[in-house]
C-alpha cells in the first residue's frame, strides 16, 4: 500500500504581509506548504491527504503507544515503574484520575473525524480526479475509505470512553471560539452511537471494493467492503455485551438535561443483530483459517497458529497495517540473549489458560498436568530436562510463551537457550530487562529477526483476523440461540486448526459459554482484545485486580532450581468499577460544559 504521509501539509491561506524593504517578500508561500484549495485541486495531494487519515489508526503493535495488553490480565510491561513514562503503570496499581492524560485517545481520534468529514466535503472539488475515464468511481471510493475510517475512529472511542459527541457530516469551523455553542455539544447515547457507526460501515461497504484481492497490490491495507463489515461486527458485539446490555450500574448515567446515555434494559435482539454481522462476514468474503503442513507434507497446527501473522495477506486477514512498528515489537519481545528487552511478560494467569496436548485443562482429571519435576525425554515442542508444568501444552502455548528453558525461535546462530532464572541470560541480575513474570510474550516474532544484528523481517500488523469473527459469532449466537448446531461447528474449526480434540456440540448455555470465552482468549491471546473483552463481559473487578502471578525471578541461579518453579506474586493491582471505562480527559470537560464524566470519575 503506497499510502504517505505529507512531510508537512499545512493547511493554511496565503497571508497578506507588507515590508518597506520588499512588499511582495512575505506575500510568497514558502514551496513545502500549499494552500488547502491546491490539496483538493490536485490528484496527489488529495490522496496524501487521505494517506494522513489513515495514518490516525493506532500503530498498536509496540507495547508503549497501548495500554491494552499491560492492563490486561494477561501480561506486564517490565518497565512499568515509577517515572518510566509507560502509563500501564499508574493505570494497574490505581493511581490515575481524569487529569492524569494516561492513553488520551480523545483528541487524536476527533481530529482524524474532522479530517475525514472534511475530505469528504471537498474530494468532489478535485477536477483532475473527475476527469480520468474512472474519475467518479474514484472520487467515490475514496469517500467511502474516508467515511470507514471516520466510523473507525468513533468506534475506537466508543470502545474506550463508552457513549461519546457525534459530529455529523459538516465538520466545525476551526477558528471558533471555545465559548461558541458549536463547541458546546453534549454526548450522544450509546444506542445512537452504535447506529450511526453501524449505518457509516454500511454504506462505506457500497462503494468499497469487495475483498483485498480486488486491489491493487500496492492498495493493500487500504478500507473493503469486508472491513467494513468485520468492524461491524465489532461494534454489535461490544453493544450486545453485559457491559451495555441491560447494565444497572449506568442507569444514572445522564447528559445535564437527563437524557439517559446507556439504556439499563436488556435487550435479546441485539445479539441477534452481533451474530448476523459476523455471519456476513463468515458467508460473504470466502475468508478461511490459515492452515499450514511441515516440511514433510503433513498438517501441523503450531505453524498453522504462528504462521498467520508471518504469511503476508494469507486467507485469514481482514485488515492490516502495512507500515507499522512490528521491528520494535520484536526487540522489545525477544531475550536479552538476542539482545532484545524482554519487557513483554506473560502471565501466570494467561500460562494457565492454555490447555494440555489432548484438550483438558490442567485442572482436568486426566489432563496430565505436572507441576513438579522435568522431563526425561525430548517432545515435539519441548527439549529434555524441560520443567514439567511446560511439556505436553497444546501449540498454541509454544506459540504464544517463551518460558524458562525453552529454545529461543531464531536458530541461524545455533539453539539457545533462554534462561529467566535470577542469574540466567535475561534473568533479573544486574539488567532492567528481563520478564518479571519469568516468562516473555512470544507470539508475533518472526522466526528470521534477529535483534542483535537488526535483522527484522517487514510484514503487514494484522489488525483483524478472520478467527475473531468466527469467535465473535459464536459468542453473540450462543447468548441468543443456545444450542444452534453452528456454535459448536465454527469453535470447533478454531479448536481443529489448533490440533484440539472438538467441544462436545449439545452443551448448556453457560458452559458453552465458559469455552466460547475460554477459547478467545487463547486464540487470541497478545491480539489488544482481551482488555476490553473483560470490560465487556462485566468481569474485569475479578480478572484484573488483586494479585498477579509469575515465577520467582528472584532466586536461581541454574535452570533445574526448584525455588525459580515457584508461583511468586509480582504485582498487586487493582480495579474499581470506575475503570471499566476510560475518563474523558479533564481538558475536554473544562472546554465543553455540556459534557458529563464518565461515572466514578
């Protein structure tokens, strides 16, 4: 995708300015600004200005421009602490108010919803455009591309801060005054968001070629009609959820002339409304699981699992963004043995997630589960003298987890070893970085990078990914027709690719319930989802507050020290009902006096 971003694109009218010495000095505009009407004027400038839309979608797959994965309950920034600057930080132990600007999201996605109402309002004006044999289909989809990513951008509010201002079509002058009763708006309801991001998705799908594959190589990762439609289902999901499903904990929550903003009535419908958006998506864009054999020929579920996010544009993408920073998040995910930080720790929680070879969980009778001792013997995915609690885990685990003992992924300098232990090779002694967890985020990591030598392989930072929609389909058709043959059928294929013995089809609601939710967290464990999946089932004061759990990386001093084996608390953190939505930044509250907080802020 040959999308850029203007170097400097001031937007700006050319100032009249008069010197004794030479009038018209002052009056030239200087050659590395144009005036706004050139950059509707010209073909180029239109689209770098479009290029600078879509530059707002976050560049998440660093961990310090997000606090999703810090914040959830499966994984720790190492460098989390006191003046580091990262806001996971403050955030986990509670220390944060609506003054505080931690992952203020609220600026930034308004002036890219500005920017894109405004392109929308003059790509009519661009005649160079027009005049090619294609030009109005042309000008069309570009308005289109710029009506998803404004819909994007209100969902990625509506995600973090709950019901949020719509602006409509026409954007607000920029010169007004802040006490200018454009500037005075009052937050639209949740319901009303929901459609109006619904009905932007929809439309933006009209004139959006189908599928990535009907682009031009150099388009990928620009907006398709299946976008549009996987983001919907995003919002239908998050919408049909407990947290804005008939939740009584909102139901004082109200503008200042009392209208209601959350509806505390359940309403069945709209899980009907999630599952028919995944369901498009599932039946209208011949998306698939990726699935990969081995050298040999023969199927193998942990290239399958790991593989994904390496395959450019495999079978599985939705949407991705091809300029990224997937090089920093592999330095800052690899051990210091490959001179990277191992700032990404895994926790102990999400370590136990995972399930054993033959699909039991590791409290399962009969799972095998070992939580003393080491091997004898090499397995596929484990090498002899591997402490046990780590052999006979499904793929996914191998896929997601470098844990103590384990083989570090890229081998062109010979297997090492990567050691967490007090002492070991990214062990605590003596270095900032090193896992506080004992364990390092693994998953996302190209086997051929290779940190010590700036080595990093360029692919597309999978955004959406078609196992999610099969999740999110499940899930929404499981609250509102239990027992539906296809529940059981598409979380089986997402269990089948990851060599896991099938869910029984005919479960109750509830404990069909547990492995829908069990299984998203697995599949799509270190993706930024499992922070709001908490907050949108209405179980974060359970998951991500009290204490959390690791090895003990403060004792050992070789790999087969029983003391390191140890469930050792890191962090206690905490969670207050108030933190199931973000505050609005107490700069906006200050400018808009028909604003109201979010409750408990």
């Amino acid at each position: 995708m040959k999308i850029k971003r203007l170097a400097y694109l001031a937007l700006v009218s050319t100032s009249f300015l008069t010197t004794a010495c030479n009038k018209d000095f002052l009056n030239q505009v200087p050659d590395d600004r144009i005036t706004i009407e050139q950059v509707f004027a010209r073909r180029r400038y239109s689209e770098e200005y479009l290029a600078n839309i879509y530059s707002t979608i976050p560049n998440e797959a660093y961990r310090n421009t997000s606090p999703w994965e810090g914040c959830s309950d499966d994984a720790d920034i190492t460098y989390d602490r006191p003046g580091s600057g990262y806001d996971t930080y403050p955030i986990n132990l509670g220390n944060w108010s609506a003054a505080s600007g931690y992952m203020d999201t609220w600026a930034k996605y308004y002036r890219g919803i500005r920017s894109a109402s405004y392109f929308m309002q003059h790509i009519d004006e661009n005649k160079e455009i027009k005049e090619l044999p294609n030009g109005q289909d042309l000008i069309d989809k570009y308005k289109a591309e710029a009506r998803f990513l404004r819909a994007f951008f209100y969902y990625g509010l509506l995600r973090q801060y709950g019901p949020v201002i719509l602006l409509g079509d026409t954007p607000i002058a920029g010169d007004l005054e802040p006490s200018d009763a454009e500037m005075q708006k009052p937050r639209s309801s949740y319901d009303e968001c929901v459609n109006y991001i619904v009905s932007e998705l929809d439309l933006a799908a009209t004139k959006l070629p189908k599928h990535f594959t009907e682009q031009a190589d150099a388009d990928y990762g620009r907006a398709t009609a299946a976008t549009c439609k996987a983001i919907k289902s995003r919002v239908l999901l998050l919408a049909a959820s407990p947290q804005f499903n008939g939740n009584t904990d909102y139901a004082g929550f109200s503008n200042i002339d009392g209208k209601q903003l959350i509806s505390s009535t359940f309403d069945k419908e709209k899980w009907k409304r999630a599952a028919d958006a995944a369901r498009d998506v599932i039946t209208g864009f011949n998306f698939s699981l990726y699935r990969k054999n081995d050298a040999t020929g023969k199927y193998d579920p942990y290239l399958s699992c790991r593989d994904v996010f390496l395959d450019p544009w495999n079978s599985e993408v939705i949407f991705a963004r091809t300029t990224n920073n997937l090089k920093d998040w592999e330095r800052s995910t690899s051990p210091r043995l490959a001179n990277g930080y191992a700032a990404v720790a895994v926790t102990q929680q999400l370590v136990d997630e995972f399930e054993m070879q033959n699909g039991k969980g590791i409290r399962e009778t009969g799972s095998g589960y070992m939580e003393t001792g080491f091997s004898t013997a090499a397995t596929k995915y484990t090498t002899a003298g591997t402490y046990n609690m780590y052999v006979n885990r499904e793929p996914r685990f191998y896929v997601n987890v470098s844990y103590n003992g384990s083989l570090w992924i890229n081998t062109s300098e010979g297997n090492k070893v990567i050691e967490t232990f007090f002492t070991g090779n990214t062990g605590k002694k003596g270095s900032w970085d090193f896992p506080r967890t004992g364990y390092i985020a693994r998953k996302n990591i190209h086997p051929n990078s290779n940190p010590r030598i700036s080595q990093y392989i360029a692919r597309p930072f999978i955004l959406v990914r078609y196992a999610e929609i099969l999740l999110n389909y499940v899930e929404a058709l499981n609250e509102y027709a239990p027992g539906d043959p296809d529940i059981a059928k598409y979380l089986n294929e997402i269990r089948n690719r990851a060599g896991l013995p099938e869910v029984t089809p005919g479960l109750g609601q509830s404990e069909m319930r547990a492995k829908i939710r069990h299984e998203r967290r697995v599949e799509l464990a270190l993706e930024s989802l499992r922070y709001f999946d908490t907050r949108r089932w209405k179980i974060a004061e359970q998951t991500d507050g009290g204490n959390f759990y690791g090895m003990n990386v403060d004792a050992g001093t070789k790999l087969t020290d029983l003391v390191f084996y140890q469930r050792t608390v890191f962090e206690r953190r905490v969670f207050l009902k108030s933190y199931y939505l973000f505050p609005i930044p107490q700069s906006e509250m200050d400018r808009d006096r028909n604003l109201v907080q979010n409750p408990g802020w």
